[in-house]
C-alpha cells in the first residue's frame, strides 16, 4: 500500500470527545471518541471523511506524549462502563498510530474502559505482539467482493480481512464485524459469500449498515455510489425505508442470526421488528450516559 502524504504533529485539540451528532430519529447511542489519529490511507469513493476532511483525507498521526491523553481519559468521571472508539475518524490500524502502544497498555489496566479499534486493514501486528486483552475490542469493516473492487480503492480484500480477523480470535482476542456501507449498485446478491464468511467466523457482534451519505460527497468524490438513493429526512442520501428492509432481513437469513444496525433510522427497526441490543460502537451495557469532567 503506497500512502502519499503522512502528516505528524501535536494535536491541540482534545483527545476524548463525546459523539452526540446523531439527530433525533436515528438509531446511534452516544460514544466516546479517542482521536490518536486522523484520516486513512485507503480510497473508498463513499467514504464520509472525503467530505469531512474536503476531500483530503491524508492520514495525520499525533505525536503528544501518552501523559496528555492520559490526563483526559483519567480527569473522566464515567456513568456506567464505557467503550472508546478510536476509528470515527481514522482507520485504527492501517497506519498505526504512535500513541497505540500506550492506549493499548492504559486499557488492558482498566476493568470500566474498553478500547475498540475499527479498521479495514490487516495491519495487526502490533495486537499479535501482545497477549489479548478482554478490554481491547478489533472491530473489521467488510463489504462484499463486488463493492469492495469497485468503491474500495487500495483496500485488503474483504476475505482478507475476514482472515486477519480469524487470526485475531483465534489468538483470543475480541472480535467485531462491520458490514458497512451495504452498496446495492453491484447487487445484493454478492452480499451472500461475505455474510457466511462472517457467520462462520462468529464474532462476538455484527453490525449492518446500508449506504447514506450527504449529497455534498459528490463535489469531493464525483465517482460515489449513487444508484437508488433518494434525500432522507435526515438529510442524508439512502435507500427507501422498503429497500433498506429487504437488504437487512435478507443479510440476516444469510448469517443465521438478527445482527444490529449502524446509524438507521427508527421507522427501519419498526419495520423489521428487531430489538436494539447493542452496536459496533457500544454494548448492550457499556454505553456512555453523559460526559463529565472532575
């Protein structure tokens, strides 16, 4: 993988930040957010980040000593146990970030903390150097073959990536799977093969999400994914709520089980009569309530 530019440098801004942009009607309990580092090397024409970093999405890696994320992540008074994401941002392995090393230390002393790491890289070396930890959570986003050749410029294979996963459990680590964005311009059918790979790896959750994307995308990435999407109410470019539906319920005949769903709206699970028992990004039990600071 050629990565063309990786920008070094302190960051100034907080490391910890709470995710609350999620606007009323869609389904994405608040997160905590640990920013090591920005952007990602890969080029998946859907990718949000085009947009959110205008259309240059180099990765910027922070060079601050541990003791500054550490003094915010210890300044936290926590309601309940908490997962810290690491990947809203930035992909959290594909370059790893020099600040890895010492988060993956601090939160295998933690039992209220968890660390989760979300990536489309089989990077892992830096997690196969080290015994697992039940705090340490590996979360693998994959699409299907057809999407992943077209959209996923620069990118593992998704059956790579299912492969750098099994390693990963095998060894015990925590495992999670994304199946996100769900792109239908090459059809659901090649959904089928990825589905049972993930089946057959169990991991410990499985989360679905369907394309959505804000029409700005399209200044910054003209090739994006645009077949069938017509303006949410959120905003948002997607799938009709009756798509959405089939795409999700036919998945999970493929996988044997009722997965959960990334950043879908409310009239989507009452269609599909499926109870929210966590996510990706959280548990069924380690959600954050509120962020305080002592």
């Amino acid at each position: 993988m050629e990565v063309s530019m990786v920008v070094r440098r302190r960051r100034k801004s907080p490391f910890v930040k709470l995710f609350t942009k999620t606007p009323k009607g869609v389904v994405c309990p608040h997160f905590y957010e640990l920013v090591l580092s920005n952007g990602c090397p890969f080029n998946c024409s859907y990718c949000y980040l085009k947009l959110t970093f205008r259309g240059e999405s180099h990765p910027t890696l922070f060079t601050n000593p541990w003791r500054e994320v550490q003094r915010e992540l210890d300044t936290l008074r926590l309601d309940g146990v908490c997962v810290f994401a690491t990947g809203e941002l930035a992909d959290s392995l594909a370059i790893t970030p020099p600040l890895l090393k010492d988060a993956l230390v601090y939160f295998t002393q933690k039992n209220d903390r968890y660390l989760l790491l979300l990536t489309k890289s089989v990077n892992t070396n830096i997690l196969k150097k080290r015994e697992p930890s039940n705090q340490i959570i590996v979360s693998f986003s994959v699409n299907s073959e057809p999407s992943a050749r077209r959209f996923e410029k620069g990118v593992p294979s998704p059956l790579k990536r299912l492969e750098a996963a099994k390693e990963l459990k095998e060894k015990g680590w925590r495992v999670r799977i994304r199946l996100d964005p769900i792109i239908l311009d090459t059809g659901l059918g090649g959904y089928r093969k990825i589905a049972q790979g993930i089946a057959a790896l169990k991991p410990e959750m499985v989360t679905l999400g369907s394309l959505r994307q804000y029409p700005m995308l399209y200044a910054f990435q003209p090739n994006a994914p645009r077949a069938e999407l017509e303006k949410s109410w959120d905003g948002r470019m997607r799938y009709p709520v009756k798509t959405r539906v089939k795409v999700y319920s036919q998945i999970a005949e493929w996988l044997g089980f009722q997965p959960s769903l990334c950043k879908e709206t409310v009239e989507v699970w009452k269609e599909l009569s499926w109870k929210f028992d966590g996510c990706n990004c959280t548990g069924e039990n380690d959600r954050p309530k509120k962020m305080q600071r002592m």
